[in-house]
C-alpha cells in the first residue's frame, strides 16, 4: 500500500518494467552503433532513447531476453555539454516494433550503463 502512494499519474506498476520502459520520455535520436550480441557484433541505427531503454533498428531481428551490450556518444549539441559524452549500456531485449520494409526494430532496456569520458 505504501508503495501505491509514492506513485503519481502515468506512473506504471513496477511489475511491468517492459511498460515502464514505453512510458518514459523519448527523444527522437539516430545515431549509429554497433551492439554486442552473443551472436556477434549487429551493426544497429538508434530510432529513439529515454533513460530506460533505447530503441534498435537492424537487419536482423533480435531475439526476446536476449544480452545486448552497447556504446551511445551522445552528441554535445543534444546535452548542452561542451563535448559529446558516451555512455556504456548492457541490457536485454524486451519487445520488437513494427517497421516499415524489411529492417527490424528492438527495444532495449538499460540494466546498467557507465559514462566514459
């Protein structure tokens, strides 16, 4: 019950991480990165980002609950940084999203990340 309370509107339950992940803020973002997979390295296009997770485009499509190991150097000029920053994540897959054309689209969640200067 206390939980409850701490949550406010548009909050979603901590039992559905895959929602919480779609109810984050996304930036509209595509940068180029290549993701470590235990298939390989994927050569990917970002289509958006939030805090949470980030949204993949490749030619393959990423398999459910599958460890995705990724770099993002975040641009300057979106930060207001003086310098571009990269970030370090380690995730997982949780959902694929229709494209249009043959390309596939993953989401990601972010289980940890590190900044790299």
């Amino acid at each position: 019950m206390q939980d409850e309370a701490l949550n406010t509107p548009g909050d979603v339950p901590a039992e559905d991480p895959a929602a919480a992940v779609r109810s984050s803020v996304r930036v509209p973002l595509k940068l180029p990165v290549r993701l470590q997979t235990a298939g390989g390295e994927i050569a990917a296009t970002t289509e958006n980002v939030s805090a949470k997770g980030v949204l993949f485009v490749t030619d393959l499509e990423l398999e459910i609950n599958s460890g995705v190991d990724f770099s993002l150097a975040i641009p300057a000029s979106i930060l207001g940084t003086p310098s571009d920053v990269t970030v370090r994540c380690a995730g997982h897959v949780i959902r694929h999203e229709p494209t249009e054309g043959d390309r596939k689209a993953s989401a990601v969640m972010i289980d940890s990340y590190t900044f790299e200067a």
